[in-house]
C-alpha cells in the first residue's frame, strides 16, 4: 500500500499527530480540517509545522494540507477522522460523496454523539450511503508523544478483521503498536469515559490533593465504567486494556490531557467558561458527562461519580469545589 493516500480529516492536535506517523511510515498523506478552522492548513502549508495546535513539531514533507474537501477525499484508501464528536458525523456525511466503495473509515474521536448517545462508529455504519468498513483506534496517546515518537500503545477495533490489518499496516511501526479487538463498544466507551472522569482527576490536582486520594477516583471510575460496560454488552477486559485504564491514566494524570487540565483550573478557582478558555481547545468531557448522566437515567443506574463531576463543572470557587469532593469522600 506505499503507493497509497490516506486521509485525515481533522488538523488539531490529534489529527496532525496521526498524519505525521501515516507520513513517517512512507505513505503521502492530505489533511483536511474542518470550515471554522483553516488556519492549522494554512500553517501547514506555509511552515511545514501546525503552529497552532503542534507547535515545535516539524512535519514531513509526504503531508498535504487541503482545504478543499472533494480534493482531500477523493482516492483514498483510508481516511481517518480526529474530530470533536459533535462535529464528527455531520463532517463524515460530506466525505460520503466522495469516498471509494471499499474506503475503511478511521474514528480516532474516542467518543458518543451527544445528541443521539450512539457510539460514533455504529453510527457510521448504519449510513445507508456508506458502503466502506469502519475501524476505531483508542488509548492512551497524547498527541505531541505520539508525533516525536514516544512509545504509544493503543486498542483498534472492528468486526472486519481485514479492514484491521489494512489500518495496522499504515499506522503501526516500531513506536506505535495497534492491539486489534472486536469489542468497538468496550473501546468507544473507554475513550468516552476517560474524558469524564479525568476532569476530577485534574480538579484533586487544581485543589492540591494527594495522590492517594487521586488513586480513590482512579478506582472508582473503573468501577463505573465497568458497569457501562456491562449495559451496553461490552467485553470486560475493555476495562483493563489500552482503550480503558490506559487512557484514563494518561489523560488524567498528564499535563498534556485537556480533560484534566481543564478539571485543574477548576479545582485553582477559575469559571467553568474561563476554565475552557485557559484549555484552548475542545474539552469533550463536559459534553460527555451530559450524554452520561442521559443514559443513567434510561438505563436505570447508578453512577455516583459521573454525577459528582457534573455538578464540579458547573461550579465556580475552589472552596466550593473542596466542599463538593469532600462531602463525596466522606459518603462513600
């Protein structure tokens, strides 16, 4: 296949990060981000760098940027997105038109629509205008470690075994290993999850607590995401794997997470509104822990610790923060 394209829709962090290890791999690749944010295209086609979201890291020269969406399509082998899920679906019905038959889509978004609370790539499938195979990769990957380099670990799951191969072939090298799984829900709901509870990992941070009460949160999402699990028939070494503890460590223990970083403004004293400034980006556990708390309430559960971050990132002060953690600990 290293005559192939491959494309990735999306140029934040993440989606620069995978077409820069697509390119070192040797393969030509086009990125493509969506209308209200040209300006990572721009960069990159200027300075070979996305300034914007990846700032310091060089990019090879096999990647591509586009602005127009047929041309960054069109002929493609696999395209993968690295969207914010609220934008992810509506972006996949545009490339439609002008994706192959046998296209494989890539979700790498980690996620749940929030509108219908499907996982993105069942989603995807069940577009009747969409005839290709679609395949998620999820873990513990902070894109800047990713693009210089760092080993990185992560899950790829699909019911078509062949379409796994063929992804694996382009993204996987001696630094980026692919582990294939069927369970797409115990990867989506990992990558989904971590994002939640990562937000009060970051606000223990923010509020100066120890890492014996950070690990008593690491505990106890695992226990609510296994019971997710269990709800929607997902595999429970899914909990376990890279797609499930792996993520939640890296994401709510690294400076790099969004979620944390954003749960650590929070726990500082700053608004949920500037908390999101502070980030700079897309904070996708405040969304997600809405669609959680949605789902607890049609699947009749309890998930103590979903709601205790829901009520955090709608609170402002650091004495109020403290309070709300500390009436949680004593509780349980």
């Amino acid at each position: 296949m290293s005559n192939k394209t491959v494309t990735v829709i999306g140029a934040g962090n993440m989606g620069t990060a995978l077409a820069q290890v697509v390119a070192e791999n040797g393969f030509n690749v086009k990125i493509w981000n969506w209308e209200g944010d040209i300006e990572p295209l721009t960069q990159i086609a200027s300075f070979q760098e996305n300034r914007k979201y990846l700032k310091g890291v060089k990019l090879s020269k096999k990647i591509k940027a586009e602005k127009d969406l047929e041309k960054a399509v069109s002929g493609a082998s696999i395209v993968i997105f690295a969207l914010p899920t609220n934008v992810i679906l509506s972006n996949f019905k545009k490339t439609i038109p002008f994706l192959n038959k046998n296209s494989i889509v890539v979700d790498s978004s980690k996620g749940v629509c929030p509108d219908t609370f499907g996982f993105i790539p069942e989603l995807m499938k069940k577009n009747k205008e969409f005839k290709g195979s679609v395949v998620a990769i999820s873990g513990p990957a902070i894109a800047r470690q990713m693009a210089t380099r760092n080993y990185t670990f992560m899950n790829i799951a699909s019911k078509d075994e062949k379409a796994i191969k063929v992804v694996s072939s382009v993204l996987q090298n001696d630094f980026l290993k692919l582990y294939p799984t069927s369970d797409i829900v115990g990867v989506e709901l990992g990558g989904f999850t971590k994002n939640v509870y990562s937000i009060i990992l970051g606000i223990c941070d923010g509020l100066g607590f120890s890492e014996n009460t950070k690990a008593v949160f690491v505990v106890l999402a695992l226990e609510e995401m296994s019971i997710l699990n269990k709800v929607f028939f997902g595999k429970d070494d899914s909990v376990y794997s890279f797609a499930g503890i792996g993520d939640l460590i890296t994401t709510g223990f690294s400076k790099e997470g969004r979620n944390r970083s954003f749960g650590e403004a929070l726990g500082k004293g700053m608004s949920p509104k500037y908390a999101i400034k502070k980030v700079g980006q897309t904070v996708e556990g405040v969304s997600a822990v809405k669609a959680l708390l949605s789902i607890t309430k049609t699947k009749k559960i309890e998930l103590p610790l979903a709601k205790l971050v829901s009520k955090c990132v709608k609170t402002t002060g650091k004495i109020k923060q403290k309070k709300l953690i500390d009436m949680f600990l004593k509780k349980i």
